[in-house]
C-alpha cells in the first residue's frame, strides 16, 4: 500500500516537475503584469449565472451594491494578506509548499479532489453554454430546482457541447488559450453592453432621473422568487469574499504570487474581482430582470444583445471549461501515470459531459461555489498555520518532508475534521467556511504541538 | 507598410471595434439608434474586434497558469 502510494506520488511529481525549483529573481514579473492578466479574469460563464441568482434570490439594492463592495474589498485583502506574502517568500506552488507540509499522500488526495471539482464546474459551464445553443433548437432550459435532465434534446445538446469542448481541449488548449485571451474583453464588453441595452425595457429614462427607482423596484427589489430562499447583504458579502476561497485562503494562486516582486501585487485582484464579480454580476442581474427573471442565461444574452450575446454565452462556457477540463486531466493524471495526456482528458471531459446533463449543478452553482472554496479551504489555514504560527510558537516545520512521511496524519486529520464540522455546523452554508477556518488553524497547530518532542 | 505599422494598425482598429461595441448600446439606451440597428452594430463590432485583434496577437503574457474558478 505505501509502496503504491509513493509511486503515485512520484507520478505526481513529475507532472509539476517544471514548477518544482523556487522562482528565481530573474524570473520575476512587474506589477504592470500582474494588473494587466487580473483585468482579463474572473468573466466566465458563471457569471451570466451568479449575477442572474442574486435577483431571484430577492437581494435588495443596497445590500447588493454594499454587500459586493466590501466581499470583493474582502477578497482582494486576502489574496494580498494571506496568499501572495507567503507565495512571495517561499517562491513555490501550493503543490510543492502543501508536499513540504502535509505529505506527498495527501497532496495526491487533495489533486484527486481538485479534478472532481473542477469536473462539476466545467460541467457546469457546458450547461450554461447549452442554454444558449438550445435557444436556437427551442429546446426548453430546465427550470429552477431541476436536478435531473428534463428532456431529450437538452441531454444531447449538452454531451453535443461537452464532446466539441473536450476535443478542443485535448487537441488545441493552446490555442484555445490564446483566443480565449482574445475573447475576454469582448465577453466583459457582452456583459456592459446587454445590461445597458435592455435597461429601455425596464423602463429606464435616457436622463437616468429612475435608475434607482427601477434598480429598486423592478431589478433588485427584495422579493425572491417562488421557491429560491432569501438572501441579504451578508450573503452578498460572504459570496463575494469566498467565491474564489481556493484561490485566496486556499492559497492556490501561490501558483501566480511566486512571480510578484511584492506581496502588494495582491491588491492588484481588484482589477479583476470590481469588473468581474460586480459589473458583471450587476449586468447580469439586469438582464435576468428584463426577461422576467427566468434562469436561462442563452435567452438573456439573446435578449440583451442579439446573436452576439448567445455568442457570448457559448464562448464564455467554452474558454472557460477549457482550461478548467485542462486541469482536471492534469490533476487525474497522477493516478494513471502511464496514460497518455489525451486519455486522461477524454475521461475527465467524459466524466464532466455527464455531470453537464444534470441540471442541478448550474442552478445551484451558488451553493456549489460555496462548496467548493469550503472544501479546499482547510488545506489553505494548514499552510498558513506552518508557515506563520509554528515559527512563533516554536514548533519545527516540515516536518513531514524532514522525516519522509507519506502522509501527515495531522494534516489529513484536520482536513477532514474540519470538513466533519462544517458538515454538522448550524450556519448557512455561506458563513460557515470563516470558523472553520479557524477551527483549522486551530486544530493543526494544537496537533503539531503536541507532537513536540518535550 | 511595415510589419510594425499593420500591426499598430489592427491594434488600432481592434480598440475601435471594442469601442463600437460599448457605444452602440449606449446610443440605443438614449434612443439614438433602433433595436435592430443596435444588435447588428454590435455584432459586426463584434466580428471585427476578432479579426483584428487575432491579427494583432493582443495576447497577454501570463506569469503562470492558475487553478480553474468560478
């Protein structure tokens, strides 16, 4: 048994061989760079979806306006106080930092993990580009609290898409990568564009002298729809502060900070979170209320701004499954080491086309999201706890790279724990991840402690 | 015309199609221009902004890959 998991480990290594030496000072990127790829980021598919959530989910005005403002300011301190500061003095991806910390055992777990999430929201991007390509069959979006397919045609439009995506992804990720670079602004531009344009039919004046009144009345007015609980400011601000949690507390953009010449390029996420997590969510929610807020993002793009807009829907899934579905074979590859790149990718992008038929996953993304930061999230408070607190309170670090252990039972134990209890805790899912952060924290050091020799 | 001045040139024009693009429903929304008008604007803008900025390469250079997000 540890045999096999030390070959699987190896495997893994030699996947992320090519980020396995600390960045070295020549390698380093200016702040101008840093600005530049976070101004391109965070307008996905998913966006036409989350925006859209929160007006049927009741948010009022103020609270969404308040509640994104200060969860994105929130978002971006993390990203600036918590990842990019060790990112920047360790140089290493969390792969090779987590390796150091909890064991090649576990890292290959946490990879394992990875992929199946990153299965579920590609496959959640395919469904909302179906949206759009059903549009133009008339084949009818599930409605909401779907969870299984409802028809047919959406089940083939949906393995239609998830095939295309994953040859696309096993034979052209680069160049699918560079158009998707191209595309970007473009799909930002889709976003401002539809919502301003539809804002006539709601019954906004050209001098703006109503925009609050119908921002108030006829957008963002407080009322959920049937069925879809109620939501308020915290929500909002939680939302926004944990909607890329992986990223910031589970340190996974250590992959992008090692490259900073200062851990203040943290601050430079707000170039993309303000535009991405709040004009377009804004744009969003204000094109979902034009089409009397029904959840199919094809026809609220195909409303707001003609064939480009379903153009936008379609290539806002597809650049982004793409490189998500890239990932996700990367990830997978660790346990079938003798596979070929294209193989691995066949199967996750099988695995993600099924999951894309099940409607469920792209109308509860919302949940979803707050799932997916939760689950990685423990993983984030471990590194924080060695790298910041062990020092300090005397406890020797690495010690599972020091004494070769396959897997660091604390690590693993907290991780799981901690999931235990945000399993069992009574908070909306939304909040829970901040005291089990905590709790995480908490629980690696007291373990580590007690391992002290005395 | 030299490689450098077309592809100042696609820039250029790739920016303006972009432009058109965020002006064109602007003008719709202060009644300037029809619905049809405006969503065909847009997607010719659209088009162009493809071409365009495929020929100029806008192509960023990104420090590292990062981990898929919502």
């Amino acid at each position: 048994m540890a045999e096999r998991w030390a070959k699987l480990a190896a495997a893994m290594d030699k996947l992320y061989e090519f980020d396995r030496e600390a960045v070295i000072p020549d390698k380093l990127q200016s702040g101008g760079k840093f600005a530049g790829l976070f101004a391109g980021e965070h307008v996905a598919a998913t966006e036409f979806v989350i925006g859209a959530f929160f007006v049927l989910h009741g948010v009022g005005a103020r609270d969404l306006i308040g509640g994104l403002f200060l969860g994105n300011l929130l978002a971006v301190l993390s990203w600036t106080f918590i990842c990019a500061p060790i990112a920047v003095r360790t140089r290493l991806t969390l792969y090779w930092y987590l390796r150091k910390i909890a064991g090649p055992g576990v890292t290959v777990l946490y990879n394992i993990l990875c992929a199946f999430l990153y299965c579920v929201l590609a496959g959640a991007m395919i469904s909302v580009s179906a949206t759009a390509v059903g549009l133009l069959f008339g084949i009818p979006v599930p409605k909401l609290g779907t969870v299984f397919p409802t028809s047919a045609g959406w089940v083939l439009i949906t393995l239609a898409l998830g095939a295309a995506f994953t040859t696309v992804a096993i034979l052209g990720f680069a160049k699918l990568s560079r158009f998707a670079e191209i595309a970007s602004p473009w799909i930002f531009c889709v976003f401002i564009g539809g919502a301003v344009a539809v804002l006539p039919r709601l019954g906004v004046r050209p001098d703006l002298g109503n925009l609050w009144e119908v921002a108030t009345t006829k957008i963002w007015n407080g009322v959920a729809v049937a069925g879809q609980e109620k939501l308020g400011f915290w929500h909002v601000l939680f939302f926004a502060w944990f909607c890329n949690l992986a990223m910031h507390v589970g340190l996974s953009d250590m992959a992008l900070f090692r490259y900073a010449k200062k851990w203040t390029y943290g601050l430079f996420t707000a170039f993309g979170v303000y535009p991405g997590h709040m004009l377009a969510w804004m744009a969003s929610g204000v094109m979902v209320a034009a089409i009397g807020r029904e959840m199919h993002p094809g026809l609220m793009a195909f409303e707001a701004a003609g064939i480009a807009g379903v153009a936008g829907v379609l290539l806002a899934g597809w650049t982004t499954a793409n490189p998500t579905l890239y990932r996700a074979g990367l990830a997978l590859q660790t346990i079938t080491p003798n596979w070929p790149r294209w193989k691995i990718t066949l199967i996750a992008g099988a695995v993600t086309t099924i999951l894309a038929c099940f409607p469920v996953f792209f109308l509860k993304l919302l949940d979803y999201v707050a799932i997916y930061g939760l689950v990685l999230m423990p993983m984030g408070a471990v590194v924080f706890a060695e790298h910041w607190i062990f020092p300090r309170l005397g406890i020797e670090q690495y010690l599972a790279e020091k004494r070769g252990w396959t897997f660091n039972g604390a690590a693993l134990g907290v991780w799981l724990g901690t999931l235990a209890i945000a399993f069992i805790l009574p908070l909306h899912l939304y909040f829970r991840w901040l005291p089990c952060w905590f709790i995480a924290l908490a629980a690696y050091t007291a373990l580590m402690a007690a391992r002290r020799p005395r | 015309m030299t490689h450098g001045t077309l592809k100042n040139l696609m820039g250029g024009l790739a920016l303006l199609s972009l432009a058109v693009c965020l002006a064109a429903p602007v003008l719709h929304f202060l009644g300037r221009i029809s619905e049809g008008s405006f969503k065909t604007t847009f997607l010719v803008a659209s088009i162009a902004w493809f071409v365009f900025a495929a020929g100029r390469g806008f192509v960023r250079k990104a420090p590292a890959g990062r981990e898929p997000m919502p």
